[in-house]
C-alpha cells in the first residue's frame, strides 16, 4: 500500500480516538513522533498533555471533575537512552521497565492485554523509536471478534523512509461501542517543519473529539529534540 494524506486521513475520521504517528520528515533528518488523544466523554475531555522533562503526561484540567483516573492518567511518553516510548495507557512504564532489564519492547507487551472496558476492550497501541536512526517499532493489542477475552498481540517494524511514517489509532471511527482499530498501520506521508506539522496535525482532527496532540522531532544527527505540545483545554 502506498502511503496516504496523513492529514486527509484522519480529518475523514470523526473519532479515531488515540493515535501514534511515527516515521521520518522529508529531508530525511528527523524522526518524527506524534501522539494524540481524543474524547467522547467529560472524563475522558478533562485532560491536557503536560511535559515533565523529556517524558510526556497526561493530567485533569479540572481535576474536582476526574472520576475515574485509571484509564486517562498516566505518562504516554518516556525517553530511554536512545528509544523514545510512545503509547496509549500505562504500558509505557511497563516498556521503560523491561528495557532497564535488558529486555524487549515485545517482551514487555507480551505481559500486557488490551483495556478493561468492555464492551469496547480498547486495543492498547505503542510505538518505540530509535533516536539514533529514526527506526521504529509499533504494536496494537486487542480483543478477538466473538471470543474477547481471547488478547491478539500485534507486532510491527520498520526500517525509516524520508517522508514517509505510519498511523496506527484505538479506533476504527465512531459507533457505539466504538470499533476497534483493523489491519496494520496505516503508511502516511510526512511533511513540514515541526510547527507546521503540528499545526496541519491539530487542525485535522475532529474539532468536537480533539483533546491534545504531542509532536517531536528528533534531529537524527544531533539527539537534540524540539517538542510542540497542544492543548484544546487552556
């Protein structure tokens, strides 16, 4: 499959409720991370991306309206060593944890299934970069159709390409339940220095549904990192 308008993609999509973009900008310099996070719910739409160091997390707005913090607190991103840690849910801690003990990306999530919230069972995706070359890795897990307490545990790599990136999110768009995400991730093209990036990223996401958007840009040479950090909740 060739790869797609990252930004016509999702701005086609009402609610692909979160999502990792990962891949390289066009000059072929820098690595390129996104994370975004979306919202149907006042739980789930009382939130705002805060940057504590070089890790990312998530927090209440209001936090007199936070119910149920398990699902929507925690740190999306962490930097360890040269791999940069992008997921979903609190599997990010668990990959941090792993790496520390010599292990693998794959063999953390292997200890890991998809959400407790049935009947969505959202899948839990991750993505891990490589700062040094820009080569990333992304997984989804998910519930099996007709059998969901069954987990399908997905695995993808990819060697980095100038322009190019892939796009993997929770859900196939709205419903209720919601859909989960099929197939492999999707490839997208990638374009623009980081502040348009971000902007044409933010702008594409449904104006109802967006709750934050996380943009790096990792100078493959350098290490050196500029972040954008975009919140709906000001």
């Amino acid at each position: 499959m060739k790869p797609i308008d990252l930004f016509e993609d999702l701005q086609a999509n009402r609610y692909p409720g979160r999502g990792i973009v990962l891949g390289m900008d066009k000059a072929g310099a820098h690595g390129v991370i996104a994370y975004f996070i979306m919202g149907r719910s006042v739980n789930s739409r009382n939130r705002v991306f805060e940057a504590q160091g070089d890790a990312l997390r998530t927090k209440a707005f209001e936090p007199e309206k936070l119910t149920d913090p398990s699902l929507v607190i925690y740190f999306p991103v962490r930097v360890h060593g040269e791999q940069v840690i992008v997921t979903n849910g609190d599997q990010t801690d668990t990959i941090d944890q792993y790496l520390a003990q010599g292990k693998t990306f794959e063999d953390a999530l292997r200890t890991r299934t998809f959400e407790p919230d049935p009947p969505i069972y959202t899948p839990r995706i991750s993505g891990i970069m490589n700062a040094k070359d820009g080569g990333y890795k992304l997984s989804i897990l998910k519930s099996t159709p007709a059998h969901p307490e069954a987990a399908q545990r997905q695995f993808f790599e990819y060697e980095p390409v100038a322009g190019q990136g892939h796009l993997i999110h929770t859900y196939l768009g709205d419903g209720d339940p919601v859909p989960s995400f099929e197939g492999e991730p999707v490839p997208v093209t990638i374009d623009g220095a980081i502040d348009d990036f971000t902007a044409a990223l933010w702008a594409s996401l449904n104006e109802d549904n967006k709750v934050s958007l996380f943009v790096r840009y990792i100078d493959l040479a350098t290490g050196e990192a500029e972040t954008r950090i975009v919140n709906k909740n000001q």
